[in-house]
C-alpha cells in the first residue's frame, strides 16, 4: 500500500470530479511533521488541478501553522495558479515563506 500510488490515483479522480478523491488529498496536505513528505506531495499534486476546492486547499495549507515545506509549496502552487494578487503579498511579509 504505497501512498504516493494512492495519491497519484486520487488526484486522477478528483479530476473527474471525485469529491472523496479532494477529500484524500485534503487529508494528505494537512499532515503534521511525521507526514511532512506526503503532505508536499499532495500539495505539489494539487497545484496542478485546476479547481477552486484545490485552491482553497492551497490557501489553507499555506496558512501559518503548518509544516514549513508544506506552506512554501501551497504558496508556490497559488502562484502557478495565478491566485489574486491580494492573496499573495502578506507572504512578502512572512518570514518562514
């Protein structure tokens, strides 16, 4: 039971519109530090789809709180993603970004 293959297969899913699938990788990103790797994966796989619940994700994962790593790649995917300008200069600011 590899994560990454689980991953991979629910971010496939979600791009047909599998609701559970986002919830997986909802679940995926919000990893404390013990699952810090599997939580930037899951970021790193939802900045490639494009829909406002992975944007949302992005903007809670890159949310002060969260693994370093984790955050650092959500505010990377809301770029590639062209989030609003005003959603993307208090990371300007933030010293751990």
């Amino acid at each position: 039971d590899d994560i990454r293959l689980r991953l991979e297969a629910a971010a496939a899913l979600f791009m047909f519109g599998d609701r559970p699938a986002a919830e997986l990788l909802f679940a995926a990103a919000m990893g404390g530090a013990d699952q810090a790797m599997w939580a930037m994966e899951a970021v790193l796989i939802l900045s490639e789809i494009e829909d406002p619940y992975a944007i949302d994700v992005l903007k809670t994962v890159s949310a002060e709180g969260h693994h370093l790593e984790a955050r650092a790649a959500a505010v990377w995917g809301l770029g590639i993603r062209k989030a609003p300008i005003e959603t993307m200069i208090p990371f300007l600011d933030d010293l751990d970004t």
